[in-house]
C-alpha cells in the first residue's frame, strides 16, 4: 500500500484510464526467463514469525487500499492461475481483455535494470509500453543507468522506455512495517487498511514483544533492521552480552537490551 503512490503519481503523469494492480504470490518470482524461485523454508518461517502474511490477505488489503479510488483494478489473476506464471501471461491476458486499450506496463528501478533477463521480453514490449518510476532521491544515484539501459532496450525491442520521476513517499518495505510495530503508522496508510492490519494483528502490528524467548525477539528485531544494519546490530547484541560477563550483569537482559 506504501507503493502504490508510485502507480497514483504514474497514472497522473501518463493519464491512463484505467490502472490494473495484479497481485503475485508472494512466495514466487514469476518474471524471470525459465524461473520459478521458491523461497527458503528458513525465508518463509522468518516472515511467518515477524508478521508476514498470506496473499489472500495481502488482496484484501490491496482491494480495501484502492476501493475508493477511481480508475484501479486489482487483479487476482496470477494468483488464480495454476501451474507456472509469468508476467508476459498476464500481459496477453489483459490485451485480450482490453482490446482496443494501449497498454503500459510500470515498474521499479530495480526491474526495470533487469529486463532483458525476464521471459520473453521481447513480446512483452510488443504489448505493452514500458514505463520505470523511479524515486526522485533514492534513484538519483542510478539516473545514468537508467538511461543507459532504455538506450539498450530501445535498440532490443525498437520502442524506447518512458522514464518517470515520481515524487511518491520514499520508504522501504522494512521502514514500513517498524511503523505498524511502533503503532506510529496511521499519517501513511489508509485508514480502513490500517484498521484492518491492527484487527488482524498483520505485520506484527498490536503485539506485545516484551515477554518472547530471546531467539524469536532476536528474529523480530532483525526483519527491522536493514539488510546492511543487521551486522551492527547482532554486534551490540554481543557487545552488551559480553559487558554483562565483564561486570557481573545479568548477560540475558543485557542481550534483550541490545
């Protein structure tokens, strides 16, 4: 729900009639060329215990996020087909729905660098314009790449990429989820979307953490942190441990602490 701003400030710059939200299994990559990854059972128990969800819960919460706003569709179709699914299905899916309707088909950053390497690319840019929004600070750094590879993708697939800036609000998938755990997430998200994660106690939101073993505390606070903050913090942990020893301190609450 936090990036759906990116799709509202897209379709205001291309002026789309319609904008379709189609939601994936949230186990699978289902672009990739000849791939299906799964993830670990370690990936999976991890979100299990720091709040992650099922994908029928997450399509409620997309369908309640864009219930009042015009012009959006979300989609269950990849969830609803069987067997193997890439996006290039869903673009002939939706050409077929929408016949007489160009289509466009946004991206991240991250995707949009990767292109070529998806399942069939080729026809996906034959049925659809492609379109990467990118954030206006966070990507800075990547504006010479990103031009580079529309210069690339132009010459693959002779339709040159439109590149879109987005002034949408900057925050990851990891800050997101520390605002509903802080119970500080209400000025972001929609306020029946929040309601319901809260009744729901999703995302680890509304939970008490004060009494849980060690181990699962520890796992929480690290689906917290940053991939590049994780280090730092098992370091303090440790850190704190070993002050405990030195000192004479109870060494479990001093981890707990840190």
């Amino acid at each position: 729900m936090y990036r759906a701003h990116g799709h509202l400030s897209s379709r205001k710059h291309l002026i789309t009639d319609r904008v379709c939200l189609w939601i994936l299994d949230e186990g699978s990559f289902r672009h990739k060329r000849g791939m299906l990854n799964q993830r670990s059972e370690q990936d999976a128990s991890a979100s299990n215990k720091d709040g992650g969800i099922g994908t029928q819960i997450h399509l409620k919460l997309t369908q309640l996020a864009f219930s009042q706003l015009p012009g959006f569709a979300v989609l269950d179709m990849e969830l609803r087909r069987e067997g193997k699914s890439y996006t290039v299905d869903t673009i002939r899916a939706l050409k077929e729905q929408y016949k007489q309707s160009d289509l466009y088909l946004m991206m991240g950053t991250d995707m949009f660098l990767s292109f070529q390497d998806w399942y069939s690319p080729q026809e996906i840019a034959r049925c659809a314009q492609l379109v990467c929004f990118s954030r206006y600070d966070a990507d800075a750094e990547n504006r010479a790449a990103l031009q580079k590879q529309a210069d690339t993708l132009e010459k693959l697939y002779g339709q040159r990429p439109v590149l879109l800036t987005n002034d949408c609000f900057d925050i990851s998938s990891t800050e997101a989820r520390r605002l509903l755990v802080f119970g500080i997430a209400e000025p972001y998200l929609p306020q029946a979307v929040l309601r319901r994660i809260e009744a729901q106690r999703l995302y680890g939101a509304g939970r008490d953490y004060r009494g849980l073993p060690f181990d699962e505390l520890k796992t929480v606070s690290l689906s917290l942190h940053k991939k590049t903050r994780a280090a730092h913090a098992i370091g303090v942990c440790e850190t704190a441990r070993q002050m405990a020893r030195q000192f004479g301190a109870d060494e479990a609450l001093a981890a707990r602490a840190g």
